[in-house]
C-alpha cells in the first residue's frame, strides 16, 4: 500500500463509496510523516529538530511545535518566534526531527517507552 496525501474534502464531495469515520481516520493515519524514531508526527506534538553542529562539535537544535492539519500538509510553529512552515502528509521519515512530546489528536500520549 502506498502512502499518499488524502483531500479530505474531495473525499467527502465527490467520493462513490462509503467510507466510515474509523476508516477514514485509518488512511489518514497512515499518511503522517515519521520522525528519525519511525514515530508519527502529529498535530499537538513537540518535535525537536537539528539545525547545526557548533565549533566544538556541540549540535543545537530547535523546539517547534506542530499546530495543525491544513489539507494534505501539517502546519508547523516556531516555538521561539513568529511565522510557520508546512510538512507534506506522505508518510516518509524526515531526517533531524525527533518527536520529544507527543500528544496527537485524541490527546493521549502516543510515544512507547
């Protein structure tokens, strides 16, 4: 099975066949991207993300906070300034990223020891 971007919103006007609410959350599910851990990143979530090695070979990172789903993309806030950026909802692993705080949706931890 491939993991694509699903328009909800197409979905729901055009689609010929049934597709129940559980259903529905399963495919979407699917497509969350997955940080460095193979840990689906979610809205709500804190994720740690890599931003560069210092001279003495300290790495520093950045704290960002994921806000919510915007169509086929996750919508991603600087937790230290202003503006967002986008993540694509296909299901890869995006490198550097690292879910430390991981609430998701139904807001329940999502993380396993």
């Amino acid at each position: 099975m491939v993991n694509t971007p699903i328009d909800l919103d197409y979905l729901h006007t055009n689609s010929q066949q049934t597709v129940s609410e559980s259903g529905l959350k399963t495919l979407v599910r699917r497509c969350y991207p997955l940080d460095d851990n193979g840990i689906q990143i979610k809205p709500l979530d804190v994720i740690k993300v890599f931003h560069f090695i210092g001279r003495r070979g300290k790495k520093h990172y950045m704290y960002k906070q994921v806000k919510k789903v915007d169509g086929a993309f996750l919508v991603v806030n600087h937790l230290m300034g202003e503006g967002d950026y986008r993540l694509a909802m296909d299901g890869k692993k995006i490198g550097g990223y690292e879910v430390v705080q991981g609430h998701g949706l139904d807001g329940r931890e999502h993380l396993t020891a």
